[in-house]
C-alpha cells in the first residue's frame, strides 16, 4: 500500500535521540522526558493555498510547517525536544514526500527535534505538526505577565514575509531576500530560552505585531503604545516599497515568526546583551502602559485600518 512506502521513506531517514525510547513504527511512540520539566505542546496547521501558495517548493513547505512550530516552542521559552507530522496528500507523491523531508529535517537537525510518530491520508494538502519541548516549572513565558512601565522588544526585522506575499499577490516577482523570510523562517528558539527569567511576557508574530501584541495586552489586562519609527526594517523591504507602506508591513504584516517580549526596565541591559550573544538584532519598540489596546501613532489610517487594536 502507498501509504506504507511513504512512512518507510520517512522513517529510514528520522534521527532519533536518547530520550526516545520507541519512535515511528508502533501504534504510538514513548518518549521520556527529562524529571522536574514540564512539557510544552504546540500544534500548527499550513493548508495549501491559505498558509502557503500552491506552487511553494515541497522542501520549503516542510521547513515551514516545522518552523511556525518550533517558533511557537521558542515562545514559550521552551527547548524544542520531539515532533509528530500529519501529512494529507492528494496522491501518493513520494517527490513530495522526499522534498519535503529535506526541508522538515534539516530544520529539525538544527534544534535536535526528533519525528518520532504521526499519520499519513489522502486529501487535499495539508500539513499538521505537534511539537513538544521543554521548560523548567515557573520558567516559562507567557502572555499574561506583562506589566505597566514593562518596554516592548522584536526580535530580527518586520515586514519581509508580508512584503514577499504582497508582490505574490500582486502577481509582482518577490524579492529573493523578501521571499526567504515568507518561505524559510528562523524560529527564534535560542533566543525565546535566553529570555527566561527576562521577559515578563512573550508572543510569536505570526499574524502582525500590532495583532499579536494585543494578544499580550489582553492576557495581561494592560495596554500598549509602539513608537512606529522605531520597528527595525532590513535594506531588501527599504529598496522594495516606500515608507508609508513599509511601515504598515511592518506594523500589520504576519509570517515573520520573530519573537515579541515585555522586558522590566531593571532587566533591559540584560537583554541588549543578548544581542552580541546571539548575533541577534534585538530592539525596544515601545512600551506597557494602563488601560487596553496597542496603540500606534502615525500609522497610517488610509493604509491599514489598523490604528488601534483592542
Ligand atoms: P495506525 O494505523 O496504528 O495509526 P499508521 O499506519 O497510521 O498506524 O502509522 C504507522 C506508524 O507510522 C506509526 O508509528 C505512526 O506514528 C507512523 N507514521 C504515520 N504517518 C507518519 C508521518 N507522516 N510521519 C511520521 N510518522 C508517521
Ligand atoms: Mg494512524
């Protein structure tokens, strides 16, 4: 049976790692975690067409459906440890499995994340992964500690991913730089564990600063303001689109999968040094302030309808 080869093709290429003590090939996998950590879980789904244009390279897609999972982990401050991969497939395509491999386990190899089970049908394409990680009890970061007088910090730059789908929507050629950042994104999950104990609250960017800001600001029953000038742009969205635009890539635009955190000002030297540590650019974007909502002056209303999140 089809189904079959593919698992194989899959399986013989998974590595595994101590704490597995089963992994693909029964009817579930045991796995070990270490004592005294609690597991973090996360599940993200990319459907063709919605999450990822139809024609996005398998290996691309792969990497991708891993990263928005491990971004979720890194988040958490969590180390990323095991994952499992639900695969619907119109067809039996073993190019599509082999290419996506190479995506999804060269991701994988990079954080030691071991495939340790999953489930292969037939449908239209959709991929659906489950990761675990670990966080020692009390060290994880959440979105409701966030306090007034915290300031906001982004990790890396804003607004290339939004940019690259822009010009694909336009029918545009993507930039190369722009279209890397949409189809191959850096889950920041050193940097998400390098925040324990720094960070009052963390969010992955996943739907736009502005969006997922307010995700903070409601679990943590406070409001926000961001200096829009402020967000950190990279040369390729500066060449690609005019300020105005740019700014509202940066501010609204979603896939950029960098990590947003409130920081106590005590704790803010400690952070800038993260920096130079993880050959990271990290910036402070605003700030923590009472009542509800981010608030974002000088954004531009025509632009994006976006001025005020609640
Ligand atoms: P069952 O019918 O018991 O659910 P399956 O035939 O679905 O078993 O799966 C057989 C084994 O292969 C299981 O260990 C399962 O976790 C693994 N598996 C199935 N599909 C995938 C996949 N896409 N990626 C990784 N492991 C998979
Ligand atoms: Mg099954």
């Amino acid at each position: 049976m089809a189904e079959f080869d593919l698992i194989a093709r899959i399986r013989q290429r998974v590595v595994l790692r101590d704490d597995v003590v089963l992994g693909i090939g029964d009817d579930g996998a045991l796995l070990a975690p270490p004592p005294g950590q609690l597991l973090a879980v996360t599940m993200d789904t990319l459907n063709a067409g919605v999450h990822f244009p139809p024609e996005t390279a398998p290996a691309d897609i792969g990497w991708k459906a891993l990263a928005v999972n491990l971004s979720d982990l890194a988040a958490m401050g969590a180390e990323p440890a095991w994952c499992t991969l639900s695969l619907t497939l119109p067809r039996a395509d073993t190019a599509f499995v082999d290419g996506f491999c190479d995506g999804f386990l060269a991701l994988a190899a990079q954080h030691g994340v071991a495939l340790v089970g999953g489930d292969t049908t037939r449908g239209p394409l959709s991929v659906s992964i489950t990761a675990h990680g670990f966080v020692p009890a009390g060290a994880a970061l959440r979105r409701d500690g966030a306090r007034i007088g915290d300031e906001v910090w982004i990790s890396g730059t804003l607004g290339d991913a939004a940019g690259a789908l822009r010009h694909w929507q336009a029918g545009a050629p993507m930039t190369p730089a722009l279209r890397d950042r949409l189809d191959r994104p850096t889950p920041r999950v050193a940097l998400g564990q390098a925040l324990r104990g720094l960070a009052s609250a963390c969010i992955d960017i996943s739907d736009g600063l502005l969006a997922d800001l307010t995700h903070i600001c409601r679990a943590s029953g406070v409001g926000a303001e961001i200096d829009i000038d402020a967000l950190p742009a990279s040369d390729a969205l500066r060449s690609a689109f005019d300020a105005d635009v740019r700014r509202t890539l940066q501010a609204t635009g979603g896939d950029d999968y960098e990590l947003c955190f409130t920081v106590p000002p005590a704790k803010c030297p400690a952070v800038q040094a993260l920096v130079a540590q993880l050959s990271l650019p990290l910036t402070p974007v605003g700030r923590i302030v009472p009542g509800t909502g981010v608030h974002c002056p000088g954004l531009s209303p025509g632009a994006s309808g976006y001025q005020h999140f609640v």
